[in-house]
C-alpha cells in the first residue's frame, strides 16, 4: 500500500474524521485517470478504516495543471460545507 503524509487538505465538515488528516493509505494502483491526475482507492485515513468509502486523487503537475485541479477541488469542498452549514441552521440534513 502506497501512504502519503505531510497533507494539504480541506474538509466539507460533513464528516468530522475528516477535519484533520496527517496520513492517507491508498492501494498501489489507480483505478481511474483523467483530469488532471489519478483516482485511487483510500485504504485508511489515520491509520484507521474510514466509516465511508473514500477515493483519493493524486494530481499530476503538466505546466502549473495541479494548482487549478487543487484549487478547484478546494472551492468545491469550501461550497459543499457553506451549503451543509445553510441547511443545519435550517434543521434540514444534506
């Protein structure tokens, strides 16, 4: 299994055993690529099975092609978790 450490992440704060992580285990090969990089499946965060199924994309950095795929990524986690925090104030569930 391949780990990364050393993380920059941003959570949606839908699921709290995502709002800090340190450590990702991933299986040795993708199962999906495109857009920017490849799609593997997350074994661990933690060190600890996730409650859900997780994917992790590791990007691939083609004349500055990685920082658009991250940030895109971190604008789309930033939405998701206005848009839960707007329907928790209103006692609705995402």
């Amino acid at each position: 299994m391949a780990r990364i450490h050393k993380i920059n992440s941003l959570s949606s704060g839908i699921f709290s055993e995502f709002s800090s992580i340190s450590s990702i285990e991933m299986e040795d090969k993708p199962f999906a690529s495109g857009g920017f990089g490849e799609v593997y499946h997350c074994r661990n965060v933690n060190g600890k099975k996730t409650t859900i199924p997780q994917v992790i994309k590791v990007f691939i950095d083609v004349n500055g092609s990685a920082q658009k795929g991250f940030r895109t990524i971190q604008n789309l986690q930033k939405q998701i978790g206005n848009k839960s925090n707007d329907l928790k104030q209103n006692s609705k569930k995402i």
